[in-house]
C-alpha cells in the first residue's frame, strides 16, 4: 500500500489480561509517539523463547502501528520479519496510495492475531474521498533474533492486497466501461458478483476501443492481474461495452453456485458459441469456470464416443461389453459400485456411464493420438481460444500405456474447465464447434479458433445417446435433468484426484439453444451436485 499516513497512537489503552491481550479503542492522528525499535531487550538479558507472552504481543503490535501511523517506513518495517518487503510497500502506501488522516481501531485480540479498522482519506490532485477497512496483523517469534515481530504479508495493509500488488492512486490506466448484456441491460460487480475479475478485464482490454475516459482512482495494480478499483475519486466517463452475456442466466449461475461450494459454471449457445453465462463461488476467488485445468471425468466420453464412432469401433444401436472391471497395461478400472451389463447397446453404457466399455476398445482403436485429435479437430479444443478474457481451452496430450485407457474416461493427463466442457456440449448439439465469445468479434477483429464439423452419423448419434442420459430411467442425468424441458441431453462426470476424500462433480449438458457445464470440486457423483447447477441455468435459458 502506498501512503502519507502521518499518524500516531493517542489515549490508548492496553490491558495484559489473563489468557491473553485485551486492547482499549485508541486512535492513530497526526503527531505523538511510540515505539519503533521492535522490542529490543534488557541490556544483558536472554533472547525469550516459545510461545509469545502477552506483553510481547502488545510490544510488536503497538511498535508497528504506531511507526507505520507516523510513516514511518523503515520504523515500522523493522518490526516485521521482512524488512525490505515491508520497507517497500509502506513507503508506496505513504508515496503512492495518497492515503492520509489514519484512524486504527483495534478489536479484540485473538491469541497473537490482532485486529484493526482503518478509516482514512485518499486525496489526489485536489480530489479526496473517504476510505476505510479492516484487517489483522500476526506476531511471530524471529527465527533469528527471537523477538516478537509482525508477521510481514501485504493483507496487513489492506486484506485484498496479494503477493505481488500494490496500491496505488492517480489517473486510472484503463477507460471505464459500461458493460451491457445482448439485450443491452447494464452489468454491475455488484448486481453479478462472478463478473467482478471479469469486468476488470474487460476494462482493460477494451476500455479505449469504446471510447471510455480514465478517472482518478485508488486501486490495487499486479503484474498479472488487471487493476481492481477500490475507490474512485473522481470518475471518467464510461464507455459502452457490448457483451454476449445474459443477465437472466447470469443471475441463475450466480445463484446456482451459491448452493454448492468451490463450484462454477458456464453458458454458451451452441449456434452461435456465445457465452451466456460465468459463475464461479470459491473461496480462492479463483475464475474456475474459465480457466480451470482438471480432468473431466466422464464428461469427456462425449469426445471419446466421437472418436469410437467414427473409427467404427462403437455404435449408439450396437453391443458393446460392460463387464463389472477391465484390465489395461496392468492397470484395473472399475465400473461406479462394480456395475455390469451383458448384451446391451453402447448408447446404454454411454447413459449408465459404463468406463469399462470405453476401456475395452482401446485395444481396437490401437492409436494412442486419435483422442487427442479428434478433440483438436472436431472440438476445437487446444487451439488458443480468443474468448476476450484469458481463458484455457483444454488439452487432451498424447499418452502412452495406461495413461491411454485413462484418458478415454477423462482421467490421466486430459483436463478441462467448465467453458470447455459447455463447449464440447454445445459441438454435440449443434454439430459444429464455434468458438466461445463474451465479446463480439467485430470489436477487434481477432482471429477466432476453427475446426471441422463433426460428420453427420457421428452428431446424430452423440445427442441420441446424450437425450438417452437425460431422460431414460437408468440414464445418469436424469434426474437432476428431470425439471429442464425442450430438446435436452447430458452427460455426468466424476474425477478422482490424489488426496482428496470425494471425486471432483461434472455436469454438462443443453436444452435447445443453450449448453452449459458445471464444475464441483470435491463435490462426488456428477449428477448430485454439478448436476443440479447445470440444469437451474438451462431452466432460465
């Protein structure tokens, strides 16, 4: 954070309470004095070990406070355990931030964890507006010295800080936008809370093609993540953006995902490759739905049937073995609960999600590319996507070994996110892949990903079998696709990952002209939980 916090501790109260630190209210304002030499010991007496006593707490918390109030820099910065990175980004804070007019509170302490608010002012060429937050800081003992010193990471100056970023204040490097959906209806972080990273993106790449004019901000700036606004002072005017999006579906992904954790979904419409929809609800606020990297599970047997079909191996209307396990280079796949058929047809196994019936054609098809290949050229998948915001367009790599076998039922090597798995559903259902766009092609001329359409037997068949998994009795999806209505198909996955209790959830599915994919991590059975998520944004599609 950068700033000229000129500030000092004032009537503060300090209580060593039994168990533990109890603090008074106390303000930082400008003047006074306190200590910033980071707790330096009795002449003579032996550096303290183990846990952190109460008056140590105090002494390292109060010290950096209150030199950090002052700005003090180098004060403050001493009282941390990393000096040269806490130097840095106090010095920004005081020169860079703008921030003045400190005023620390702080909560009741947690053990060595001390909580704050902070009100103060930014002000930036004759522009001011008020700022406030909360956070904490941590005292640790040094590994060195033994002291108590503040556990040094950029959240202590502002809690959306981040390795890396900065706060900074001045003419925002990037126009404003006013993103609008199709339909032309106004999309706000606020009313979408998903399409915040998004936006800011958008912003960034877009924002001087529709005209937009900077204001003057106090924002959070990284080397490879776009600028997030955290106060504007002043405000440019704001230049309209078109997007793909949908705000009906965008509102019934952002709810969707916020029956289920670490869960994300995407739209598309299969004739056109709109997206129509991004949520995401994870903790680490990572954008899962657009640039996840996991494997797919058996959602990617929509991509493997593709291949088996066209190299004559499989057929929807022809037998195909389902036994309970199969071996393949020594490596034995089951069926979910040892499940096994005899005499049905592969549309069957493609609706129970039968992995032995992939697994035993892998020996036919004796081509260790062909998946890799079919999923290139048919679903264009691996072929740089220029959706508008970074996104990552699946790779299915070539294998070798049981790797092979593991990748026809989307484990090994293969991974996915969400955007790519509402994509292969959407080639299913259309019978040609279109690359996903959240902005208009015209906007910028870039080039878009192309590939072949799927042969007409192969399509057809592809979405008999998808229609079978969402309707008949036995089919995986059909029960979380029992309330979608119109031309509907699915397709369930589950994806086990080392060290994790429950398999990760896939979904994905279309009704008409809309596709969408869910995402669950650690969420179990596709149909139990991405399931759900799919089929409430088909519903308002």
């Amino acid at each position: 954070m950068r700033s000229g916090a000129k500030v000092a501790i004032v009537g503060g109260v300090f209580v060593v309470a039994a168990g533990g630190v109890a603090y008074g209210s106390y303000s930082l304002v400008g003047g006074g004095s306190g200590t910033t030499s980071g707790g330096t010991h009795t002449q003579g007496a032996p550096a303290r070990t183990g846990p952190l006593g109460a008056d140590e707490i105090k002494q390292a918390s109060t010290g950096f406070l209150d030199a950090w109030a002052k700005g003090d820099a180098a004060g403050a910065a001493a009282l941390t355990n990393n000096q040269a990175g806490a130097t840095t980004a106090l010095a920004g804070f005081r020169d860079e931030a703008h921030i003045t007019n400190v005023t620390v509170t702080p909560g009741a302490p947690n053990g060595p964890v001390v909580p704050y608010t902070v009100k103060a002012e930014v002000s930036f060429q004759g522009k001011t507006a008020p700022l406030s937050y909360a956070s904490q800081l941590t005292v640790v003992r040094g590994q060195l010295t033994h002291k108590p010193l503040v556990d040094w990471q950029p959240a202590v100056l502002h809690p959306q800080l981040k390795a890396g970023e900065r706060l900074e204040t001045g003419a925002a490097q990037h126009p404003e936008i006013q993103a609008v959906d199709h339909q032309d209806r106004p999309l706000t972080k606020e009313q979408y809370p998903s399409l915040g990273a998004i936006l800011d993106g958008l912003r960034e790449k877009y924002g001087a093609k529709v005209s937009g004019t900077p204001g003057i901000e106090l924002q959070i700036k990284g080397n490879a993540t776009p600028a997030r606004t955290l106060i504007t002072l002043q405000k440019g005017t704001p230049g309209r953006l078109k997007t793909t999006l949908d705000a009906d579906v965008q509102a019934a992904a952002e709810k969707a995902v916020k029956g289920f954790g670490e869960s994300s979904v995407v739209a598309v419409r299969p004739s056109t490759g709109e997206v129509r929809a991004i949520a995401d609800n994870r903790n680490d606020k990572f954008p899962a739905s657009l640039q996840a990297r996991v494997a797919p599970g058996s959602t990617m047997k929509i991509v493997t049937a593709a291949m088996l079909i066209e190299k004559g191996k499989a057929a929807a209307d022809k037998p195909a073995e389902c036994p309970k396990d199969a071996i393949w280079q020594g490596v034995t796949f089951h069926n979910l609960n040892n499940f096994s058929m005899d005499g049905q047809l592969f549309s069957k196994s493609f609706a129970r999600s039968c992995n032995t019936a992939f697994i035993k054609l892998v020996d036919d098809v004796a081509d260790d590319g062909a998946l890799g290949r079919v999923a290139q050229n048919y679903f264009g998948i691996g072929q740089d996507w220029k959706v508008g915001v970074p996104s990552f367009d699946g790779s299915v790599p070539a294998s070798a070994g049981a790797e092979t076998a593991a990748a026809y039922i989307g484990q090994g090597k293969v991974q996915m996110s969400p955007l790519d798995m509402a994509s292969i559903a959407a080639t299913a259902k259309s019978g040609q892949f279109r690359q996903p766009v959240l902005v208009p092609q015209s906007l910028d001329g870039r080039q878009l990903a192309q590939a072949d359409p799927l042969p007409s037997g192969t399509a057809a068949q592809l979405r008999d079998m998808m229609h079978i998994t969402a309707t008949a009795s036995y089919g995986t999806a059909t029960n979380a696709m029992s309330g979608v209505g119109g031309d509907k198909g699915a397709k369930t996955g589950s994806a086990e990952k080392d060290g994790q209790n429950k398999s990760d959830s896939w979904f994905t599915a279309y009704s008409d002209d809309l596709a969408a994919a869910a995402l669950v991590q650690s969420g179990g059975h596709g149909g139990d939980a991405a399931g759900p998520i799919v089929a409430q944004v088909l519903r308002a599609g």
